[in-house]
C-alpha cells in the first residue's frame, strides 16, 4: 500500500507540475461560461428593424398591423409603389402582398424580397400576425362575438402544482429533470476524458523503457495502482476548481439579480405554508411573471449536496475505469490508436447517460434502480437521481459496491499489466 501511495504521490505532482493542467482548469469552465452566454448576447444585440410594406387587397389586415421593434410595417397602394421603395430604409425590408379572392377569406399572402430574405424570426412575427388578425376577423364577422372577449378566455389557464404533503414544497420536476439529464451528460463525459489520461501515462513510460526500472523493484499493483489514483485525485482536484469557479459565478448572478432571487426562495416557503392551508399564503404561492421559473427550481434544488454527489460519483466512477482502461492501455501497442478502445470500454457509462432522460422522467422507477446499483453504470445513475431525493442507504450500497467492483478491476489489471508489459520488458 505504501509504494502505491508513492506512485499516486509521484503521478499528482507530475500532473500538478504540468502548466496546461491549470490553464485548463481556468479555461475550460470560462469557454463553457463564454459558450452558454453567447445566444443570450447575440439575441439581445441591437438589430435593425426590418421595414415591411403591405400591399392588402383585401382590407383585412392593413389597419391591425401594428409596428414593434423588430419590424416596422407601412402601407404602400400598390405592389409597383413598394418595389420602388424598397431599399429606401436602412435595414432588411420586404413587400407582404395579400391578394384580393373571390370568396372572403384569403387562402395566401406572399412577402417579397429583393437579396436576402428576411430573417426566420422577421417571417415568424409577419406569420402570427396575419394568423391573428384572420382569426379576429372570423370571429367578429362569422360568429358575431367580441376578439376580445375569446382572447382573454384563451388567456386564462391554470397551473398544475406538482407539491410534496409532508413538506409542502413543489418538485419542480421539469427544471429537476433538464439538470439530472445535464449532470449525467457530463460526468459521463468527464471520466471518459480523465480516463483516457490513465492510459497515456501507462503508454509513455512503456515508450520510454521507465517500466524497466519500476518492473525491477515495484509490483505491477503498485504502478497499476498509483496511475489510476494519482489520475483520480488530480482529476477531481481540476473538478472542485471548475465547481468553485461555477460557484463564484452563481453568486455573482444572484447577488446581481438579488431581488428575483429572493423572490423565488420567498415563493417556495410560501408554497410550503400554503399546503397546509393558509389562505393569505395561498394566495402568495399563485404564479408571479416576475419570478423566474428557472430560479425556483435552482432555489428548491440542494446544490451543494448535488455538487458533493458529483464529486464522490465522479471519483468512484474515476477509479473503476481508470482500472479498466489501465488493462485495456496494458494490450495495446503504444502507437495504437487508444481513443476507440475507451470509448468502447466506457459504453456501459455513456449508454447510462443515453438513458439519463428516461431516468430523470421516473426517479423510482425498476431501470433507475437497476442503474444505480449496477457498478458500471452506477456513477451516471446515483447523480442523476440525487436532485429528485435518494435515499441514504441506495447511495451507501451503491457507491460501497462501484468501489469493491473497482477494486476488482484494478487487481485484473495489474495482472494484465504485469503479464502484458513487465514480463515482455
């Protein structure tokens, strides 16, 4: 155990030592920031407005046509009147002509361009607009009923609270689900990453002829052993740094959007009063526009046990194919081509994360529970499940047995190492 500790030792300072292990650890979770904000930004640039002329024969749209930001509609007699004016306004523009038919109700409209066509989302609002304005017609002069009066009866809708009894809180299952699905992806993706590092270090000391020496004086369970740990450790050592820098950045937002935040904490223990109930309370657990939904579900989700979970799983998951992919790096040549192997190798891991949406759907379910206990696939399965609430003795068994599996797997390939590599020096 000792000479183990040595090699593990030995390989987290080679790690640690490497300068790209630490401008990764900053880069990689700031490119994902960079990466996940770049919609947002791009849809709240300034863009011109797209000016639209509209040639309506039939009457029926022209006047409820109102302008918005992103497009600016103007009346024009005829088309001939439009495509003379057509690149008179800065910006895209267009000509929407509605042709007169013989019956009332037109069947088609068509936006002309000249260039470049308009924007999907200039065709979107062009598009619900005339819907709207057609079906406003229908119902003021087919049925004789008031446009707005059938609007706010459409409006109106109501909420199906999905909520616990014993505690009052909701499940906002939906917004549980999206990160279960997202957690599983990318601790997947994260052991399938680090592992394959196991199996460069084991190739380049084979390539560079150090196992002579080590074979000489250390046991392979020792070399075996110390790789896969020392990866492990420094793996999830670059894993608190990337969750910490996340952590920084979620409190940024919060302390940036302070309010909504607050807002959304004060809905979830008025939701849980209102359970039990409270009228006044009631009243205040009804649906706000204000607050955002996807503040109350990261406000109901215990994100530090969630961040805690992801360490352990990812650890354990580390170590167990670590293991096996140090037996599959023990047969192959150095110069093979290793990335196959891995990925072939971690197929239990990744078919878990194909699943992830299944599980998520139904946390209870007999596949669930055959996931997490299953060792291969256990590491994808236990994290997934942790936002819907586990309980404490699934996790214990579950991760008591993904660690005596890779321990297994860790005494398989050191004889494989030994056999494959120290023998064959």
């Amino acid at each position: 155990m000792k000479k183990v500790l040595i090699m593990a030792a030995h390989e987290c300072r080679h790690q640690l030592r490497r300068p790209a292990f630490w401008l990764l650890s900053v880069l990689v979770p700031l490119v994902v920031a960079v990466l996940y904000a770049l919609p947002f930004v791009a849809a709240s640039s300034a863009q011109a407005p797209t000016t639209v002329w509209v040639v309506d024969q039939t009457g029926l749209f022209s006047g409820g046509l109102m302008s918005t930001d992103r497009v600016h509609f103007r009346q024009a007699p005829d088309v001939n009147f439009a495509d003379k004016h057509l690149n008179d306004t800065d910006g895209e523009s267009a000509i929407l002509f509605v042709p007169m038919r013989e019956t009332t109700i037109p069947r088609d409209a068509f936006l002309y361009y000249r260039g470049t066509a308009p924007s999907v989302e200039v065709q979107s609002i062009v598009d619900s607009r005339l819907q709207q304005l057609l079906r406003d017609a229908l119902i003021e002069d087919v049925y004789g009923l008031d446009p707005q009066a059938v609007h706010s009866v459409q409006s109106t809708h109501i909420n199906l609270r999905i909520k616990d009894m014993a505690t009052g809180h909701e499940s906002h299952a939906a917004h549980k689900t999206r990160l279960a699905v997202l957690l599983a992806v990318l601790i997947a993706t994260c052991i399938v990453v680090f592992t394959t590092q196991t199996a460069r270090s084991l190739q380049s000391e084979r390539h560079n002829r150090l196992v002579e020496v080590m074979g000489s004086s250390v046991r392979p369970i020792a070399i075996v052993g110390g790789k896969v740990i020392g990866v492990a450790l420094t793996a999830v050592l670059q894993t608190v740094v990337w969750l910490l820098l996340a952590w920084g950045g979620m409190s940024a937002v919060r302390c940036a959007n302070a309010d909504i935040w607050a807002q959304a904490e004060q809905t979830q223990v008025a939701s849980a009063i209102a359970s039990k109930g409270d009228a006044m309370a009631m009243q205040m657990s009804m649906p706000n526009a204000v607050v955002d939904e996807a503040l109350q579900g990261l406000a109901a989700t215990n994100l530090g046990l969630v961040a805690c979970m992801f360490v352990g799983c990812f650890l354990v998951g580390l170590l167990l194919y670590g293991a096996i992919i140090a037996a599959v790096a023990a047969k192959l040549d150095p110069t093979a081509d290793s990335l196959q192997w891995t990925l072939l190798s971690a197929s239990p891991l990744l078919a878990a994360a194909l699943l992830s949406t299944t599980v998520a759907s139904a946390p209870s379910s007999t596949l669930a529970a055959v996931l997490t206990f299953l060792p291969l696939t256990s590491p994808v399965a236990l994290l997934q499940r942790v936002p819907f609430g586990l309980p404490v003795w699934q996790v214990v068994v579950a991760m008591g047995g993904v660690l005596l599996f890779a321990a297994l797997m860790l005494l398989w390939a050191s004889a494989v190492y030994g056999r494959n590599v120290l023998q064959n020096k």
